[in-house]
C-alpha cells in the first residue's frame, strides 16, 4: 500500500526560496508508484496550504523570483484525529485525507532549528530527518562547537558576542585573538545568511550590527586556511559517509548568493581531490560529528582541511539543499545512491525511528500505569 507522503517546504524563513528549489527537485523524483504525494506549502506569514502539484510555483525556474502560487482556499490544518494525522480544509472544514509521512524541506528557521520536528512529534507523526535535539543542537552554532570539541573533534576558534556586550571591548578582544579576516556569523541560521567576511576594525563593527539583526548571539569566528570539503552521512545507527566533495568559491566565500543565486558563484568539486586516506579522515570525522549532535536520517558534514592535513569541522546542515545538483544528493549518488532511491530511503528511516520510539513510549507508560 502507497504511503501518504507530505513534502512541506517554504515557511517563514530567511532561505524560503531555497526551500522552494529543494521541493521542486523532490517533488520531480518521488516514486508516484511507493507514495502519493502531498504538497504542502507554508508562506511568509506561516499560513499553510494543500498545493495543486501542477501550479504551485511561480518563476520556478528563476532563484531569484521563484515563489508559492497558492490560493485562500487551499488553506489547511493537520489535525491527529483517531491516532491518524488529517488534512482538514481551513475553507471548507473537509478532510482531505490522511497524513503518514512528513518530509520537511524548510531550511533555517522553523523548519530546520527542531520547531516543526516537535509538532510532528506531539502529533505522533514520522518525520524525515533529524529529530528535535538533533535538529536544534545542529541549528545552533554555538551548541555544536561547544559539544563537538568535547567529542575532540576540532573546530574553528571563535569568540561569542551577544546583543548586550560592549561594541568596543569586542573589538579590542578580537584584535588580541586573531588576525584579520575574519567571520561575523548568527548563531542560528543557515547557509551563509548573515555571515560576513571581515578586514578590518571598521567592517567588523559594522557587520556586528548586522548580524544581530538575526539573532541576539553572534559568533567572531577565525577564517580558517584550508580546503572546503563536504561529506554526507545517510542513516540512524548504521551510517553511509559519502565520497567528500570540494567547494571551491568564486567570491571571496561561499556566500548566500554563491550557493543559490549566481550560478557560476562556485565549482563543485566531486569527488574532492583527495589521498585515500584523507577520505577515510573525513568520513571517520563526519559520522563522528553526526552522532556527538544526536543527528538521525541525514546531514551534510562541512569542513576544511589545512595544508597539514588537519580537518576543522565548520558546521553541520541537517536539512541540506537538496535540489539534484545540490551537494548533499550529489555526492550520495556518487557514492552509489540515486536521487529516487534517496528519497525512498530517508523516508524509510523516518518510519524506522517512529517505530523504535513509539515501542520507548510505550515501555515507558507499561512501567508508569499504576
């Protein structure tokens, strides 16, 4: 029997329209012959719809135009109805059917940072991906760096500023740890939002400001000297670690606008150029990374590797861009796996890890009824 697979994507963050990419590209390659799929769409202002497959995007071949064509009258809720998940329309009361499966592809905040992974969870609903810890502890950088390098794993050094700290004080701090340039950073958000390259005293004030219009903690972080490569792990508990692949960046970093506006904004390296034993380095490193951040289903690792042959993790993207030349899918089906078969598996591992916890909950409620 065909599962009932929601794709939700959009939402009321900063990378919307990536999210919008990613959808497009899923959507395209879902086995129709597995799962009916449902496309559910949530705009700017966090209203949530039941898209018509065969329109709901505008300029959607355009990144830098590309948005939901929705309707008023698509409007929905997901109500737990019977230990069942419903579609219920907001216009006209009707159920629409049933939910088995969400796959969330809503990068960035409120998709990514464990907010909708704690709905899905409250209304017993599997879930693609990383769960509420690992989804959270992943979004926030500061979090990661700090449980990271308990786990020995090493990482960029970086000095913490939030909203209420001397301008000044920082910028006399980070003369005496670094040497320009250097990385202004949010603590949450993702690709490259926010993120600034920093020369000199002038630009770091300036950026400091900037940045905490994002969040109220933002990160100084050195500009490590080194390769940008990028691994990605497939699974629970048995873990795939893809082929690494290189970004070498055609602006002065992999910025936003590198990543999904300007198309020639960097190359994509698959496989990296690296030794054999590099290889086995990176994806020792990317599993170990993915399991000290509790992450479960998928992640793509990003490092750099110095000239020494050291690796820095940089970060790691628990719902990474998957359009088909995304990184992430790329370097799997490199690794064998094909972007199809992806989908398939990531929801096969959603329905695995519902089933694991709902057998925990129930052994807890056994030992607890009185």
């Amino acid at each position: 029997m065909k599962l009932n697979l929601g794709l939700i994507f959009g939402g009321r963050s900063g990378e919307h329209e990536v999210s919008l990419q990613s959808a497009q590209s899923i959507a395209d390659a879902v086995d129709r012959t597995k799962f009916n799929l449902l496309l559910i769409a949530i705009d700017k202002k966090g209203n949530w719809f039941l898209a018509d497959e065969n329109n709901y995007l505008s300029h959607a071949s355009d990144p830098k135009n590309i948005c939901l064509h929705v309707k008023p009258d698509q409007q929905i809720a997901i109500v737990p109805i019977d230990n069942t998940n419903r579609i219920i329309s907001l216009f006209s009361g009707e159920d629409l059917g049933k939910l088995d499966v969400l796959f969330p592809i809503i990068h960035g905040t409120f998709g990514e940072d464990g907010s909708l992974q704690g709905f899905c969870s409250i209304i017993n609903l599997p879930c693609v991906g990383a769960d509420v810890l690992g989804s959270s502890v992943g979004m926030d950088k500061l979090i990661a760096k700090q449980l990271l390098m308990q786990a020995g794993i090493p990482v960029a050094r970086y000095l913490l500023v939030e909203k209420e700290d001397n301008l000044d004080q920082i910028v006399q701090e980070t003369k005496a740890r670094f040497i320009y340039p250097v990385f202004v950073k949010p603590v949450c958000s993702g690709s490259s939002v926010g993120v600034y390259k920093i020369h000199n005293k002038k630009e770091l004030e300036d950026s400091i400001r900037k940045a905490l219009r994002f969040d109220r903690r933002v990160l100084i972080e050195e500009a490590v000297d080194g390769r940008e490569i990028e691994c990605s792990i497939l699974g629970n508990d048995d873990l795939i670690a893809s082929v690494p692949g290189e970004i070498i960046p055609r602006h002065s970093f992999y910025s936003y606008e590198a990543k999904y506006l300007d198309a020639e904004g960097a190359i994509l390296e698959m496989p990296a150029k690296i030794s054999d034993d590099t290889v086995v380095k990176v994806q020792t490193i990317a599993k170990k990374a993915f399991k000290t951040l509790a992450c479960s289903g998928m992640a793509r690792v990003d490092m750099f590797l110095r000239s020494s042959g050291e690796i820095v993790l940089n970060e790691i993207n628990t719902l990474p861009g998957f359009t088909r030349i995304s990184m992430y899918p790329k370097l799997l089906q490199l690794s064998g796996i094909s972007y199809p078969e992806l989908i398939e598996r990531l929801v096969d591992l959603a329905v695995e890890k519902h089933k694991l916890q709902d057998i925990h909950l129930q052994n807890i409620l056994s030992e607890t009824s009185y």
